[in-house]
C-alpha cells in the first residue's frame, strides 16, 4: 500500500487481486464447507483465512498492496494510500476471485455426486447467525471487526512500521482473532467479496441477508480509512 515506487500496470495488480482473493476465500469457505463442529468447528475455518491470506499477500501483496477485499481497498483509498481510479477494478477483480473460488467446490460437487450447501457458509442474521444473533447486533459487529481488521492492515503497512516484512503475519494473525470472534455471530464476513460469493449460490435466504455484509464491512473500511490518520499519525 505505499507508492514509494510505481505501480505495476493495472491488469497485473488486477490478476494478483483476483488470485489473492480467490486463495483467501478457497481457504475460509473449503474450511467452514469440510470441517464441522464435531471435527473442529470455527477453528479450521479462522485459520484457514488467517492462513490463506498470509499466504497470498507474501505471494501477490508486493504486485497489487494485498487487498483481497473491498473494505481494505476502500478503507485504503479513504486513507491515501491507494488511488481511487483503483477502487472499482479492484472491487471487480475481488468478486471475481472469489466466485472462481466458490465454483470450484461447485464443480468438485458435481463430479463427486455430492451436494455443496453453500447456504450453510453463507453470512446472516436470526436464523442463520449461528448463535441467533439479530440483524442491528450483526450490522454493529460487522461494523467493528471491519474497522478493527482495516484498521490493523493500515497500521502495519504504515512507512515506518515495526513490521516492515512481516505484514501479511500481522495481517492474517488479525483476521485469524476477529474470525474467533465473528463465527458464531455471523459466520463471519469482514469482506462483501467473501459474502458475495457463497451467496450467489446460497439460496434466496442467502441472497436477501446479503446486503448486510455489503454495506456493514463497507462502512467498516470507511470508517477505518477516515480516522487512521487523526487517530494514529498516520504521514502516509
């Protein structure tokens, strides 16, 4: 996220951010898809995102600043540390690595003759929290633990972090503890791309709660983009 140097072209960042977002949400839904209550339950799932996008910002995060997720692009932005000409290909690039992610176990699915319920790893409210949280107590915690996850990846990409070279651990460390917290009151999202996705193919239960994890992770970023600078001191 800093523009010491010149970007890489466009379509460049755009495939890293499209390679990236699919790593991170193969690795959270493939977790929450496989492993049940009985066998692990929110543990895989919160390292397995933690992991994956680890693993994809060492990866691609040098190409494209490591997105993989509209909040951080629009937080980002809000922020001055990315362009906002960038804002709409990067939410395009996001949305599309993930779907490619979430079609990927459709077609394993498929060929294995087994049924997907991608409405189970959908993000909700009521009856599909799974601790039967309401609608305003999801909203507000999506709000929060957006803010608090954007708000840690402005922090350790900050010119002059302590963590210069060890981001992505800081980053996927943070996501890992939010998810920890966010499982069982939504399943949770911190990122529309994530939401979008399973969501496609999640039913219209899934598709009428998804506004929710647009626009609380949304206004997380925003939020997160707003006041790191006055917050923190943030130069750049």
């Amino acid at each position: 996220m800093s523009d010491d140097a010149a970007p890489a072209p466009l379509v460049r960042r755009l495939i890293a951010e499209t390679f990236g977002t699919y790593v991170l949400v193969f690795a959270v839904l493939g977790a929450a898809l496989f492993f049940t209550p009985d066998n692990g339950g929110a543990l895989p799932v919160a390292l397995g995102v933690g992991l994956g996008v680890l693993a994809a910002a060492y990866a691609v995060g040098h190409i494209s600043g490591g997105h993989f997720n509209p909040a951080i692009t629009l937080g980002a932005a809000v922020a001055g540390r990315s362009r906002w000409v960038d804002v709409l290909p990067y939410w395009v690039a996001q949305i599309v690595g993930a779907i490619f992610a979430v079609l990927t176990f459709g077609l394993w699915g498929i060929v294995s003759g087994k049924t997907i319920d991608f409405g189970a790893v959908s993000n909700g409210f009521d009856g599909h929290s799974p601790a039967g949280f309401t609608l305003w107590a999801v909203l507000i915690a999506e709000i929060v633990a957006t803010f608090l996850f954007v708000t840690i990846v402005l922090g350790v990409t900050a010119a002059g972090a302590t963590t210069a070279g060890f981001a992505p651990l800081a980053i996927g460390l943070g996501l890992t503890m939010l998810h920890f917290v966010m499982i069982p009151i939504s399943n949770a999202s911190l990122n529309p791309a994530r939401s979008i996705a399973p969501a496609l193919l999640g039913g219209p239960e899934a598709l009428g709660q998804l506004w929710v994890f647009l626009v609380a992770p949304l206004v997380g970023g925003l939020l997160a983009g707003v006041l790191h600078r006055p917050l923190f001191g943030a130069t750049r």
